[in-house]
C-alpha cells in the first residue's frame, strides 16, 4: 500500500505553469476554499463549472483527519451532465505558494472554464484529487461516508464542521447539491 505522504501533490503543482506569464488568475473554489478563505484575493463572485460534480470522496490524513484515521473531504468527479457551483477569486500567482501547501494531499491545478452569473466565462485553476492519487478513497454509501465524517478529526479540526461549513456556504450561494445535504442530514441525526 502507497505511504499518504506519495499523495504530496506540492512539486507537481509547483511545476504547473498554465498562467506564468498572468499578474492575475481566477481560481475555482468547491469545497473548503468558499469558506475558510485564508488567502488574499482581488474580487470573488459564484461560478459554475460544467461536467465536474461534487464528492467526499477524497481523504484527509492532513487537515480533517490523521493517517491512522483519515476523514473525507471534496474532490471533483467528472460528469457529463452534472455542474458544479462555488465561488471564483480572483488572485495573483504569489498566492499559490499557500494554496498549493493547503491542497497538497492529493489535489492538483487543473484548468477549467468558470460561468459567471451574467453569463460571462473565463478560464479558471481548480485543485482536483484524482482517483490515482494515494489518499483517494472513492465512493461508499452514504451512512458510512456519514459515520466517518462524524468520528474524523484532524490538524485542522472535525470533519463533521468541515461538511457542515460546506453545507451553509452552499446555502449562502443558493446552490443545489443532493449530496452534500443527503450526508449533511444524516449528520445532524447522529448528533
Ligand atoms: C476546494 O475547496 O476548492 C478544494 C477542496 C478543499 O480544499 O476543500
């Protein structure tokens, strides 16, 4: 079995050179990056990415688990019909130094097209874990994704509040996602 620590995405993002030669870039952010906004920005505004959908389906030996006891955070699954809402910064390349630390358990830059709510486009960076990446843990039912969420705890504090955070900024931005309301629900349940 590979070590969680070969999931450490830092140099490959490092090399990503897409928009080297750009003062200023939009990034896409799904999961924590709406929320738990520790980075400088020039402006934000909701976007849409198509045939990407939202799924706990990653896990966090970093920030919302241990090693020993991972917890499962978002990553992208690709979906032909399926969008995905969140929030688009704008930002200057510098920021990637702490971004790239923040999402290095697996998560790679990948390029996107983001829609505005006027309708406007632009090309976008969006962290990914992919299934081959070390830490992927993948689909399982929804009560088992539930009960790990509520039991994993990590650097970075429980992963019960970083599905609950997820959960109200998606609520802010008045975005749909059975998923994340189906575990949301179960959640609240179990107490
Ligand atoms: C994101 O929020 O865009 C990536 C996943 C995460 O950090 O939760």
């Amino acid at each position: 079995m590979q070590s969680f620590r070969e999931a450490d995405t830092t140099a490959r993002n490092r090399a990503m050179n897409y928009f080297a030669s750009h003062q200023r870039l939009w990034l896409f952010g799904y999961g924590s990056l709406i929320y738990k906004v520790d980075f400088p920005f020039l402006q934000r505004r909701p976007a849409v990415i198509r045939g990407w959908e939202r799924r706990f389906w990653q896990g966090s030996h970093d920030h919302r688990g241990t090693p020993a006891a991972p917890g499962r955070v978002v990553t992208l699954v690709e979906s032909a019909d399926a969008f995905c809402r969140g929030m688009a910064f704008e930002i200057t390349p510098d920021v990637f130094e702490h971004l790239d630390n923040r999402e290095k358990n697996g998560y790679l830059r990948v390029v996107v097209d983001v829609q505005f709510a006027d309708g406007a486009c632009e090309e976008a960076l969006v962290y990914i874990a992919g299934p081959d990446n070390p830490a992927y843990l993948g689909p399982a039912s929804e009560a088992d994704i539930a009960a790990q969420i509520n039991h994993a705890i990590g650097p970075s504090g429980l992963n019960r509040d970083y599905l609950l955070h997820l959960a109200d900024a998606l609520r802010d931005l008045g975005a749909e996602d059975a998923h994340v309301f189906g575990l949301e629900r179960l959640l609240r349940k179990q107490g």
